[in-house]
C-alpha cells in the first residue's frame, strides 16, 4: 500500500480540509458551513456502518435508519428526564442499539434476498410507529433536547466546533476500525458468505453467527451515529427512522461505491450536498436529485470512489 | 474388516415421485478410494449431498466415525471432517486464489471472530495455503482472482480447498468434468497421491479413472447400488455389464 496514486491524494486533500473547515467556517463567517458538514459527518458514519454489512456482506438491511433513532432517543430520553451525563447516555444508546440489532438480526438472517430487505424494513417501520406513539416523548413532533450530552472536562458539545472534531474523529476511528475489520478473519468470513455460501458451509463455517455479529456491530455503529445526530440536531424525531431516511443510507452506499468503506462516506457527503444545493434553487428538488442519481449509478458502477481511481487488480500477500 | 469411516444404512431419498435413493448401504473403510458409478440419473449426487448434509434423507442413518451425523448440517460435518467437492465447481470468484485457500485453512483453526488482524498477514493461515496450493500445481496462480483461472485450475483450486481442510473424508463429484486429457491425468496423480492418508469418495464418468484410482467401486442404478467390489469384480459382474458397462465391455 505504498503507492501514491490520484485517489490518496485526494483523499489526504479532503481531510486537510476537513481538519481546517471549523477556522474557514469561523474566518468566512458562514457557521452554516460547520453545522452541514458536521450533519454530513454524521451521516457518513451511518452510511460507512451499513457499508459493513451491504457492501461486505451483502445483507441489504432497508430499517438501518431505525438505530439512528435509538441513539437519538436513547439521548433526547434520558436528557427529558435530566439525565445529561454522556456516560451514562452513551452507553445506553449503544447497548440499547445493539440488543435491537441483534434482535432483528436473529430474526432477519432467517431469511435472504428480498424477504430480508422486506423484514428489515417492516422492523424499522415497527420502531418508527413506536416513537410516533411515544406522546410523552413529543410522539409525532418529536423532542426537544435542551442540553446536548455533557462529556466533561474540556469537551463542551454546546460548542458546535468541538463536536464537530469529536465526530470527525469518531468517523476516523470507526473507519480504521472498519478497515481492519474487513481484511481481518471475521471480514474475510463475511466477504466469503457473500461470495459463495455453499462453499461456506461445506468448509464448515456456521455462516449465521458471523452474519448476525457483523449486522449487531453495523447497528450499534449507526446507533453512535444516532447519538451525534441528536446533539446536532438538539432533537429526536420519528422521522429520523423513517424508511425513506434507510433508503438515503442505501443511496449513500451505493451512490459512493459499495464495499468501499471510504466510498459511502463520500457517498454520504455528495447526497447532502446535492440536497443542499438543489433544495436552495427549488422546491421541487427530489425532482431533479432522481435522475441524478440514476445517471451516476448508470455511469458509475462502483461509485465515486470506483471513478476516483478504478480498483487494484488481486495480487498475492 | 474394521469399523468403516463411514457407514450408510437404509439411505431413501424421495423427490415427489421418484426414488433418488433406494434403500441405499454403503461403507466406506478408512483409507480408501472408493469410487460410485452409475448412468446419469443414478442418484450419484444426490448420494453425496445427503452424506455431506446438504439434503437430508427420508429414512436411513449415516454414521461418520462413530457418531451418527444423520441430522448434523454441512457445516457441522465439514467440522467433523467431511470436505466436499462440487460437480458445478463452487470457488470464491471474487477472491484470489491464494485467499480462497486461506479461507479454507481458517475453516479448520477454530473460530474466526478476529477483527484486528489482518488474515493476509497471518502465517499460520498463509504457509499451510501456499502449500496446499503447490500440491495441486497452483503456486504460479495464487494472486490471481479464482474468475481469472481457467476451469480446470478452478477444479483444482477446489480440490485444494477441500485438502485444506485437512478432511478424513473427501466427497470428490465428477472432479475430472470438463477438464482436458493432461489435466485429468494430473488430477488422476493428485488422487492417486492421497491414497491411503485420506479416505475419499469419488463420483466420476471417466472409467479409465476410476479403474486406475478405486479401491472398490458401487455401481449405483435408479438409486440402488446393483454391485460393490474390486475393479475385477466389478467388470466382471454380470448384472454391472448388463445394466451400465455393456456397451463398453
């Protein structure tokens, strides 16, 4: 890995401007800038945590979104009832997170194709009329956090540049984590079962346990997610796991290069700012983002990361 | 003779109407090449699939080393030593063929929830690959994709992975389908070669192979097996000459 092609440097570039964006956004006098590109952070992270499972695995879970709502609510509930302490928010949201995805999972991996992209969904319409039927937590309007999570010592979230760095960084952390994970035994078990679940079995994998980690850990991510979307945000909405924002996740993925782990981020980054920049000009943007996306799909299958630089031929190591 | 390998008693096998596998006995003893023959239809691959696990019998056990594995999923077996080759080669495509190797290996060194390392840096994975990749004749193909190799290095690919699994019992069908004359020659040495040190079944059409390679064969009609025996007796059985070999006898 130690050639120095178009797509590091690139790569390297955007992440200089990343590191410098808050000072530019300060300098600019533009803080909308820091608020879209945190809330594109954010989304990267849900997009690259279903990338594990889509892209690696090939389990196309359509209720993804659904952990973004538990982080949320696991925050903007706890927060309602004074609990602001991120210690304590935190890990609730990522074990509450976790226990769900496990539990869809043990459910779904049942099933294969279009009957799991079928549960998956129905699983995250469930949770969505769940928190519509919440009324003490705002039911359909949502709730209102009034005190972002409280992280201590100089980490004060109210402060939209540190929490900007600190998803910056959990989106880089989690990516390594990602990147090691994949090329380790338990991604090249995932990446097998993908390819050739017959062969699998017959070489005597247990094929569902390592699904069902990989689509607990991809929940549990999102869930993180979730709780960085509610500080954001200084809200948690039903509509946060609405099946159309599971279907923006799969836009993500697919739009930025399944598979990848680099390309849904970036995948996530052009479908914000596609929205953006479409919503400022009309309101009948949706209009225009459809074919958009059809004609890079069309154009560029594996994504833009595949356009940035075409994938490296198989070599051994 | 000692205890078999494998032992299958009362095999039946229904689909819809017809009988696939017909009350079907048959044991393998360790260490042997034993060979299934039969006309297409025979239920040759249905055989195996059921002693793989992959269909499960109407009726009959199957007991593998002592233990009845009747119920037990392919994956279980395969656990147990069971390996399996396709008769439609079944490889990792989008793998090279070295990982699709290694991927083997990892089947067989206990669980595989490491999310750190990198598997292509463990040599524990790697050098047992690397060598069951050189005993098929691959070791010049190990970085390329397993889509990029020509079919009969797939075959051989497979037949590797299933010898990275360090079986007791291999379950080979057909593995000479579609391979050219130097290539089956090879495949006939590599078989030859496991002789005695793995227990294998092999299904195939090409009888100059099975003549050099079994210990004894079945001869599977209908689902029956009309005949076990040495070579010899097998081609001088009268029922066998009747039913299948005539023509060519």
């Amino acid at each position: 890995m130690s050639r120095v092609g178009a797509r590091p440097l690139a790569l390297w570039f955007g992440l200089a401007l990343l590191l410098a964006l808050p000072g530019l956004a300060a300098l600019l006098d533009q803080p909308f800038y820091l608020t879209l590109v945190t809330r594109m952070l954010v989304f990267a992270i849900a997009a690259l945590s279903l990338d594990l499972i889509l892209g690696y695995g090939a389990m196309v879970s359509f209720g993804h979104a659904a952990y973004l709502g538990i982080g949320a609510y696991a925050v903007g509930i706890l927060a309602f009832h004074g609990v602001t302490a991120a210690w304590i928010q935190w890990p609730v949201a990522i074990v509450g997170s976790a226990a769900v995805a496990t539990l869809i999972g043990l459910v779904s991996l049942r099933t294969s194709g279009v009957y799991f992209i079928m549960i998956t969904l129905a699983f995250g319409q469930m949770l969505y009329f769940l928190a519509v039927s919440l009324k003490a937590y705002g039911g359909d309007d949502g709730l209102t956090i009034n005190v972002r999570s409280r992280l201590g010592g100089p980490l004060d979230l109210s402060n939209g540049s540190v929490l900007y760095y600190l998803v910056l960084a959990l989106l880089l952390g989690l990516l390594l984590l990602c990147r090691r994970l994949v090329a380790a035994r338990f991604g090249m078990v995932i990446r097998g079962a993908k390819s050739n679940e017959r062969r699998m079995r017959a070489l005597g994998f247990p094929i569902v346990r390592y699904r069902l980690t990989a689509f607990a850990l991809a929940g549990t991510m999102c869930g993180i997610a979730g709780v960085l979307l509610a500080n954001l945000t200084n809200f948690a909405s039903p509509a946060y796991m609405h099946w159309t924002r599971s279907g923006e996740l799969i836009v993500m993925v697919i739009l930025g290069g399944m598979g990848s782990l680099i390309g849904p981020i970036l995948g996530a980054f052009a479908l914000l700012a596609l929205e953006e920049a479409l919503s400022s000009l009309t309101q009948h943007w949706q209009v225009y983002l459809g074919p958009i996306l059809i004609l890079i799909v069309l154009f560029a299958r594996s994504g833009i990361y595949g356009v940035l630089a075409p994938a490296p031929k198989a070599s051994d190591g | 003779m000692a205890e078999p390998l494998l032992a299958a008693s009362g095999l039946i096998k229904r689909f819809g109407g017809l009988l696939a596998t017909d009350h079907l006995d048959l044991a393998l003893a360790d260490g042997e090449i034993h060979a299934v023959i039969g006309p297409n239809g025979a239920g040759k691959t249905t055989l195996v699939a059921q002693l793989q696990g992959e269909l499960a019998p109407d009726a009959g056990t199957i007991r593998f080393a002592g233990e009845d594995v009747t119920r037990l999923k392919p994956h279980q077996r395969a656990a147990r030593g069971i390996a399996r080759s396709f008769q439609v080669t079944s490889v990792f495509r989008d793998l090279s063929a070295l990982d699709n190797v290694a991927l083997a290996v990892q089947a067989r060194a206990g669980h595989s929830f490491g999310m750190w390392r990198p598997a292509s840096s463990e040599r524990a994975l790697r050098e047992p690959a690397r060598a069951a990749l050189a005993r098929v004749g691959l070791d010049g193909r190990a970085g390329m994709l397993a889509a990029h190799l020509a079919h009969g290095e797939q075959r051989q690919l497979e037949l590797a992975m299933a010898l990275a699994t360090e079986p007791r019992l291999l379950l080979l069908d057909e593995p000479m389908a579609g391979m050219g004359t130097e290539e089956s020659a090879r495949m006939v040495r590599l078989i030859d070669g496991l002789r005695g040190a793995r227990t294998v079944l092999l299904v195939e059409h090409d009888m100059d192979a099975v003549f050099t390679l079994a210990d004894r064969i079945t001869v599977l009609v209908y689902g029956r097996a009309i005949a076990t025996g040495t070579p010899a007796e097998i081609r001088a059985d009268d029922a066998v000459r009747q039913a299948y070999l005539g023509d060519e006898a």
